[in-house]
C-alpha cells in the first residue's frame, strides 16, 4: 500500500518535469531544434492540460475570473518560451529553421566580431 501511495502521490507528479528538463537538457547539449520542438509541444500540452483540468474544477460564480487568470499565464508562459528558444537557438550550429534575428546577430558577429 505504501509503495503505490509513493508512487501515485510523488513519482507521478514530477515525471512530466523530468521528461520537459530532459528534452531541454538534449536541447542545450546538442543545439537541436528537434529536441526544442518536442520540449515545446510538450510543454503545450501541459499548459492545456492543467488549464482545461482547472477550468472543470472551477465551476461557481468566480469561475470566469479565474479562467481569465488561467489564460492570461498561460499565454504569458508561452510567450516567454517563445523567446526563450529564440534566444536559445542564436547558434551558428543550429538549423536556423525560422530565426531571422539570429542571422542578422550571426552576420554582424563574422563582420563586426561581437553582438549589437
């Protein structure tokens, strides 16, 4: 009884967290933009998870502010990753897949020798 208690209660909740920090961790390592993208979907999917898990268990009437908070964050994370994978994938050993910022950073790098 024990086990499965430890198990359901502390083992499953911080998987997901492992599994994100690990394709981030990839991510980094190899500067793959593939690893980045699973860790991006990935983490959407976890957002929507716990947004739509939140929005059945508010049910009142607060419930429309909170679902507004709830989108507010949501969107504000997913903005922040957003510029965070910019950010992260400003290498000249990445794909470059649709970075426009990070060419012109690369460009001026070889030209000038240092970023803007």
């Amino acid at each position: 009884f024990f086990f499965f208690f430890f198990f359901f209660m502390l083992v499953l909740p911080i998987l997901p967290i492992l599994v994100l920090l690990l394709f981030l961790f990839l991510s980094v390592c190899l500067t793959s933009t593939f690893f980045m993208f699973l860790f991006l979907l990935l983490f959407l999917l976890f957002v929507l998870l716990f947004f739509f898990l939140l929005l059945n268990l508010t049910v009142g009437a607060g419930a429309y502010n909170i679902r507004c908070c709830l989108l507010l964050i949501s969107s504000r994370e997913l903005i922040g990753l957003l510029f965070f994978q910019r950010w992260l994938l400003d290498s000249p050993h990445s794909m470059q897949l649709c970075l426009p910022r990070a060419r012109l950073f690369r460009g001026r790098r070889q030209k000038y020798g240092t970023r803007p």
